[in-house]
C-alpha cells in the first residue's frame, strides 16, 4: 500500500504533522481532568450558546479513532457525537467495516455547537483542537479516521479540498491518518458512498499491516 506523507502549510519539505497538547494547562491531564476542562471551556463565545459540551465516546483503548466535525443540534442535545441520521449512517458503515460503535473512540475537533450549524471560526477552532489532541495522545490510536473537510483540514492543517485528501494515508506525529466524506453529506449524496467504503477499505488495510502498531506494545 502505498503512503502519502502530508506536507504542512508553509512547509516545502515533506514532514509529519503533530498532535500535541500545547495550550493545555498541564497537558491536559488524564481523561476525568482532559473531560473536566472541556466541560467548563470558556475559551471562545461558543461556550455562550451551547447546551453542553460534547467530550466523546466509545472504548478508550480503541485502535480506531473516529474524528467529526462539530456538533450539531440534537449532539448539542445530547452530549454525545454522531447521533441522530447522520449518527445512524456512520454506525452502519463501522459495522460494514467490522466494528460496532462502542469498540470505537469517537470524538468531534469542535467541542461545542457552532450557532446554526455554521462552520467554526479560525479562532474557536484554534481555541478547541488542543482538546482533540490530547484526546489523540491518551487514546494512542492505530489510526486516525478524519470523517469530514472540516476535521479533515483542521487536524491535518490544510486546505486541501476533502476530494483531493481522501485516497490517501497520512502521518499525524506518527500515527496514521485516513480521510472520508462525513455522514451527512452521504445522505446528501448517496452515490459517494462507494468512494466512503473504500476510504474505510484503506483504514481497515492499515489495521491489518500493523502500520499504526508501533504506537501500542
């Protein structure tokens, strides 16, 4: 299989991006306190508008790491990411690939709800991903499945359209990293779903060669 090395904005020679926990107090800390901080965030206005935070969910020694985009309305209602149709798709497509939802670690590069389902500002993305990223270093993942162009471009630090960045495997300080459509945009278009099976084709073919293991005894 063949692995693409993402080359970072501003960057001209090929390097591994890094997922570290800068900006955290103490690094974050262990679950309880990383989960802590999150739900009393006030780093950026989102904290004004959210119902509750939503930190994330599924087995905390997972191989398989799901990141999201935002919540939305009924994940603002309910704490939890990928929930309502386009929750119901993404469970279905772990269950094509092998996995039921609760042998995953799913978590969202937003931890609040934007207002109106728009697209995070720079700076509350900024303002979140440390979260993300000591997430990535507690749960020390095989793999990284970026599920959608916000997730996908912000944990990878890029612009590169999601079309473009799908298909291949990248390295987040080491650990790899695959990109696919997100649920809802599935929904939306149905007759993408072919390029999303073979996105988690990929994912699954980088389990099985043990790619990722060198992060896990």
């Amino acid at each position: 299989m063949g692995v693409a090395v993402y080359v970072p904005r501003g960057r001209a020679e090929p390097a591994p991006a890094r997922a570290s926990a800068d900006g955290l107090p103490g690094g974050g800390g262990d679950w309880q306190a990383l989960e802590d901080a999150v739900r009393g965030c006030r780093l950026c206005g989102l904290c004004e508008t959210r119902t509750q935070t939503v930190f994330g969910v599924g087995n905390r020694s997972a191989r398989l790491m799901v990141v999201g985009e935002a919540p939305g309305a009924e994940e603002d209602r309910q704490g939890e990411p990928f929930v309502g149709r386009a929750g119901i798709l993404l469970n279905a497509m772990l269950r094509a690939a092998g996995f039921e939802r609760g042998e995953v670690y799913i978590a969202n590069v937003q931890k609040c709800r934007p207002p109106n389902n728009r697209d995070p500002s720079d700076e509350e993305a900024e303002r979140c991903l440390p979260y993300l990223r000591r997430q990535i270093e507690l749960l020390d993942p095989a793999v990284i499945l970026c599920v959608g162009r916000i997730a996908a471009q912000r944990l990878l630090d890029t612009d590169t359209p999601i079309g473009k960045l799908r298909g291949g495997v990248y390295r987040l300080d080491g650990r790899p990293v695959v990109v696919t459509y997100h649920p809802a945009y599935l929904l939306r278009s149905p007759g993408e779903k072919r390029k999303s099976w073979e996105d988690l084709k990929l994912a699954l073919g980088v389990l099985a060669e043990g790619s990722g293991d060198g992060n896990r005894a």
